[in-house]
C-alpha cells in the first residue's frame, strides 16, 4: 500500500496559514488529501498485479501522476465528502486508456451523495468525454474488487455511516469517530491497521490522536499508521517522537508492505 495523501480536507499546508507545521521544510509535514493506493501482487496470473485505489480527492490527478499510476482496477470510497470523492471526474483518463468503467464500491449514502453531485455522469447523455463509472453499493457483506475480496468495515462518522475496507491483513479506515463492537470483531488478526487521527484535541467527527491510540491497542494490530491529518496535530518529527511502539503518523508516499498468505482472490 503507497499513502497517497495523509492530509485532512483542506490538506498541509493550508492555504495562507503561517503556522510552524504549515511552513515546515519537512517533506513529511506535506500532506495531500487522505487516499491510499493498495496494489495487489499475486502468483495468480489473472490479477498479477491489480491496483485498488481508496477514495479519489481533489488531489487525484496530482496523485496519479506523482506515482506514474497507468491502470486502476478499482475505486474503494469511504464516504462522499469532497476531500474523498472531489477528483471523480479525473477517471475519464483511466476511461480512455483503460475502455471500460471505472468499477467503484461504496455505501448508499456515498452512492446517493454521488449521484447527486456528479449526476452529469449518470443521465443519458451524448458528449463521449464524460466520465463513465459503475456504482456498486455494498453495505455488511465482503465483495470482490479488482480481483481480491474486501471486507466492508461499517464505521461512524459523527452521524454519517462511512466504509473502511479489510484486505487480508490489512485494515483501512478513515474519518470514523466511532467503531461499533461488532465491526471491531471484522478487524480481528489484521497485521497492519491505517486508521484516521485528526489532531490531538478532541473532535466532534474524527478520532482524535488519543482516541485513535485507544482503537489501535484494542485491536493489537502488528503496525498501526495513523492519517488524515490537520497542521494542528503538530510537526511530524516531534509527534512520532510520543507515539507508542508499533504506531506510526503516515506520510505521502510512505509504502507499506503487508502479505497476505490466504488472499481470496478471483479472476
Ligand atoms: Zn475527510
Ligand atoms: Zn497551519
Ligand atoms: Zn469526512
């Protein structure tokens, strides 16, 4: 997995804040908007290498471009808030190349969100430049996406229901504020866990750094990254100096390595 952006909505820097994180020459303390690219390698010839992105923010086209990225399998959302989902309309590039949809997994709230917002892309329509994506809602259930099988993570976002996604011992979850008991059972075994941790103080719709430590000792995850950080967190060299062992802040263009040995993955 590459972290794409570690950043929270309105990224670091922020625009026109002078604060000592926003003007840091720290390349970590740089921080896009929150995605991740997962890019599966197996010995099984059909998906030898498929790249699963989770959610496409503003920030997409830079992203793409930063990591040379030439085919995506598919799109995992978390939640249609635009520091997710706000570079949608950049997959017509993977559209032209690709010919085909772009194949996309999210929850009815983010499905309705979406279908609203960029509904262009879903009415009849006869400009062949647009867009052109499948929408596959999934709620409870583990689904196939670019060849591996996922399974949804239902978590809270103060009270808008986001998705957080397990492939195989990998967990991903972000702007959750609460994780009902029954989905932390879903976590169970993972080796790495990415969970969001907005700053240290505390805040109405995201962990926050105290809360975030508190989900991950819970969970007992090998290694834990925290993301989908504020410049009120702090610099990154002084933070990862308090960070319990195992526990990491990400960072854009940090790779992690995770093997997975009973991957269920089909063609
Ligand atoms: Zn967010
Ligand atoms: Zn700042
Ligand atoms: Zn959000």
């Amino acid at each position: 997995m590459t972290f794409l952006g570690t950043g929270t909505s309105q990224g670091v820097p922020v625009v026109a804040c002078r604060c000592g994180v926003c003007r840091s020459a720290d390349a970590r303390d740089k921080r896009l908007r929150t995605s991740a690219m997962v890019q599966i390698h197996s010995d099984n010839q059909a998906i030898k290498q498929s790249n699963i992105l989770i959610d496409i923010g503003p920030d997409f086209r830079q992203q793409m471009l930063k990591h040379e990225v030439d085919h995506l399998d598919a799109i995992l959302v978390t939640h249609a808030h635009r520091d997710h989902v706000g570079g949608l309309d950049d997959i017509r590039s993977f559209n032209y190349v690709q010919g085909r949809k772009m194949d996309i997994y999210l929850n009815a709230e983010a499905r309705r969100a979406i279908e609203r917002d960029y509904h262009y892309i879903f009415e009849p329509h006869e400009f062949p430049g647009l867009p052109e994506a499948d929408l596959h809602e999934v709620d409870d259930a583990p689904f196939v996406a670019g060849g591996v099988e996922v399974t949804p993570i239902r978590a809270m976002h103060k009270t808008l229901p986001v998705l957080g996604f397990r492939i195989g011992k990998l967990a991903y979850i972000t702007d959750a504020n609460y994780i009902a008991e029954g989905e932390m059972e879903k976590l169970k075994g993972v080796e790495v866990l990415v969970l969001n941790a907005l700053r240290k103080e505390k805040h109405f719709s995201h962990f926050c750094l105290p809360e975030a430590l508190e989900v991950i000792e819970r969970v007992g995850p090998r290694r834990a990254y925290l993301t989908h950080m504020s410049h009120e967190m702090g610099l990154h060299a002084e933070v990862a100096k308090e960070l319990p062992e195992g526990v990491e802040l990400a960072f854009d263009g940090l790779e992690v390595e995770v093997k997975s040995e009973k991957l269920k993955v089909k063609s």
